[in-house]
C-alpha cells in the first residue's frame, strides 16, 4: 500500500496554481513540453505561439514534421505534444469575435478561456450552458476533449455547438457544423486535435439566473434513489454527489435548484482565492494523512449545512487556484474518469471500494455526476446513459509510482468494461491497447475521418503514438 510521510508531504505543499506548463530550458537544449501535475514530458523541436490565424496558416503549411496542440496544458498524458515534433500554443488567439445577446449565441476563438467568455457574457445575463468545472481552460481544450459538467440539461459540450472553424493540415480554414461538413464537426470535437485544429466556435448560450445550493448527506447505498427523486425534479439544474475517504459508504448530495429567493451573495464571479486559503490547507491535509481521514464525515457534514443563493455565473466561476494547495514531489494530484451505466453504479461502486482497499489508492475525491447519452461525437465516452465517477488522486510523481498508478488503473479499466461502462482520455495513459480498442471501437471511424482531411497524417500526439 502507498503511503508517504507527514513530513515530506508538509515540506512539498504549495498551490497549483503556481505549476507550470511549459518546461523551456536553455536555446541549446531540447524544449520539453510537460503538463500541469508533471507526470507526462514530451521532448518537442519547437513551440510556436501564432497571434493571428495567418500566423497559424503560415505555420501549418510549412510544418515539415508532426504538429500537435496547446491549449491550457491540463491534459495530463501527452495529449498535447508529440516527440520531436511542432507545439501549437493557441492561448494568444482568443479573440471573443461576435455576441449574439438575442439569439443567446457567441462566437470565440478557440484560444480564449472560459473566464473570458463569462467576463464578456455576464452584463447580458447571459450563461454559459457546459464547461469544465473551473474556467481556466481554453475553449478548444474543451472542444478537443468534449467536456461535460454537472448540468442535468445538456450533456456534453458538443450539444451546445452550433459550429466550429477548423484548420486542416494544408492550412485551409473550413466550416463544420451538423450540416455541412458533419463528419468533420463530429472528429474535431473530441477528437484531441487529431483531424485539424479549432480555430473558432459558435457556442449556445442560456439565462444566468439565481440558483440555491441544497445538500445533504446520504449513504452511498441510497445513491440511485436519490438521484431518482433529482432527476425527476425540474427544478434542478446541476448535481453531483460527493463521497469521501477511507471507505466511501457516506457521501453529500448537493443539488443547485431554480429560484426565487434573495442572494445570498451578490457577486457575479468568484475572485479571492487567499479567503480558501485556510479551509483548503485544512483540507488538503486531511486528504494526505491517513491518521486525520476520520475527520472526512465531519468536514463534509459542514458542507452540507451551508445554505446559498448565487447566480449561475458565479457558480461556474472556480478557478484551478480555489482547487486545493497539493504537492508536486514527492506526490501529484491527478485526475481519472469512468462511466458507467445508469443501472449498474451500485455494482460500480462495490467495485471501485474493492480496488481502491486492495492497492492502497489515495483516493482524495470521489464525485458522480449524470452524463445523457452523447449521440453526436466519433469518439463519444457516454456511448449510454451514464454515471461519470471523477476520481481526484494523489499519486508518486516517479517511474516506479506511475507503473503502479497503472497497474490499478487497468485493473479498474477491466472492472468498468465487464460493466459495459467507458474511461475518459485526457489523463494518464494506462490503459492497453485492447483495452482502448474495447472502450473507443470507433476510434477507426476518427482515423477514416482523419486520412481525409489530414491524408499526410501531420496532426499527432501521444494519444496518436500509443493507440493508433
């Protein structure tokens, strides 16, 4: 079983906010390309950082080797980056281009973030209808991965796109949406940039209104009818149900309802980080010692007597700052994702308990949240139905400390396929190839897209290396 010391875990603790995505050494070495929790590095030949679309066609049209995309950097297995290859850095193309407020749609490049966009749409009371949970990444690392949130209304984020501008490998900029040029809107967007880059969306837009906060704790048993009763509630616009450390039998079920009460808090955004700044070291130490996760049931208790009314907007306002303060070495924090079908999560859950006892997990967060059917996307992960079961770990940042992390993903990854239940790709790349094949059979269908609008194959990335 893995465990690390008290102290050294005290010693390395410091915000994530602080990590970096790109490691550029001196001229004369190789620039390596690392993600956010620095488990993945990639060695690339350069990193180009385009600041208008020409700049970009320029670039894609005189690549003479593989080019692969940047946006936030959060992917976590090398999705960004391939071996001696061309970065794209597209952070500084992100330019929000038009503002429908009466058809509640905006046009943005794919560069922006979501905090952009929120910091554009909130005097319209306009809302954003599906992001990730915190609005530091950019909107085509969203598009590329396909994100879904905790709304009950839309599933994942390709529902909410009306369409996208894509640059193709010749450096040609081609419109795709669900009629024209469909197969291409259906590759690009979950596609991990593999069949072209995003240059820009047409997204959909809803209300910002007053949303009041209502948890309670549960027992993790009772999980299914209590999401019975969420889900034929139409007054619930998001949900998710949080369990906790050491054995996952008790969890909080907060649910964020229409209303018409007053605001508990006027703001539009959430902007202080340093008012976290205690309750998250608190926390961040309670995760980390095993000899204090018997505190876990009593802060989540605390939790869930809270009582708020707040706009939308502020609500999808986290930052990756507010997310906690972890460590980097001798430890990193890290993220997994499965879904399973609506009617086996109880087995699901057993499941996840047995393996999280049997290799020792250090399991800091476990979060349901429902995920529609996703009809649209090639590379769809909600091929039904489904529980996403979001896993925020601690793992060894060594060689020795990712094999193992693997070793139980693969066991897990077995577990979730016999339940006929998929994984989620923008993390650590555990899973075999049989066992990527078994879950995203129709990635061939992505590589039959892909030889037509990419026939030299000049789009890859480590997804692309290890899977096709």
């Amino acid at each position: 079983m893995i465990r690390m010391s008290s102290l050294l875990l005290l010693l390395s603790i410091h915000t994530a906010s602080n990590t970096s995505m790109l490691f550029v050494p001196k001229a004369q070495r190789a620039i390596v390309v690392v993600d956010k929790t620095r488990l993945t590095s990639v060695r690339v030949r350069k990193i180009e950082r385009p600041k208008t679309v020409a700049q970009l066609q320029k670039i894609v049209r005189e690549a003479q080797v593989p080019i692969s995309i940047i946006g936030a950097g959060y992917a976590q297995g090398g999705q960004i980056a391939y071996p001696d290859g061309l970065a794209i850095d597209m952070t500084f193309l992100n330019t929000i281009t038009n503002l429908d407020v009466h058809n509640k749609r905006i046009t943005v490049q794919a560069g922006a973030t979501w905090k952009a966009v929120q910091r554009c749409i909130d005097p319209h009371n306009l809302s954003v209808r599906v992001m990730q949970s915190y609005n530091d990444f950019t909107v085509g690392g969203a598009l590329s991965v396909n994100v879904h949130a905790r709304d009950l209304a839309y599933g994942p984020i390709i529902n909410t796109v009306e369409s996208i501008e894509v640059m193709l490998a010749d450096g040609s900029l081609v419109h795709a949406d669900r009629q024209q040029n469909n197969d291409l809107f259906c590759a690009a967007i979950g596609g991990y940039g593999l069949v072209g880059i995003i240059v820009q969306a047409t997204l959909l837009l809803t209300e910002n209104i007053p949303l009041e906060r209502q948890a309670r704790c549960i027992a993790m048993a009772d999980f299914s009818q209590t999401f019975a009763d969420v889900h034929t509630d139409d007054s619930a616009v998001f949900h998710n149900t949080e369990s906790y450390p050491p054995y996952f039998t008790q969890g909080v079920s907060i649910i964020w309802r229409t209303t018409k009460k007053p605001l508990t808090n006027t703001q539009h955004f959430q902007t202080s980080i340093t008012k976290y700044l205690g309750p998250r070291t608190l926390e961040v130490l309670v995760r980390h010692l095993p000899s204090l996760h018997h505190t876990r049931p009593w802060m989540y208790q605390m939790k869930g007597s809270s009582a708020q009314v707040v706009w939308r907007n502020y609500e999808m306002s986290y930052t990756i700052g507010q997310l906690a303060m972890h460590t980097q070495f001798p430890t990193t924090m890290t993220l997994q994702e499965y879904f399973i079908p609506v009617e086996k999560i109880q087995q699901a859950l057993d499941m996840f308990r047995t393996v999280f006892q049997e290799y020792g997990v250090n399991v800091l967060n476990f979060s349901i949240r429902h995920v529609p059917q996703d009809t649209s996307s090639i590379m769809a992960y909600a091929q039904q139905e489904s529980f996403a079961c979001v896993l925020y770990i601690n793992v060894f940042n060594t060689q020795s400390g990712r094999d193992y992390a693997c070793m139980w993903t693969q066991k897990l990854i077995d577990n979730i396929i016999q339940l006929g239940g998929t994984y989620y790709l923008p993390y650590l790349m555990c899973a075999t190839r049989e066992q990527f094949n078994t879950v995203y059979p129709n990635f061939k269908q992505l590589i039959a897209v892909k030889k037509k609008y990419d026939p030299t194959t000049k789009f890859k990335n480590m997804l692309w290396r290890q899977y096709a």
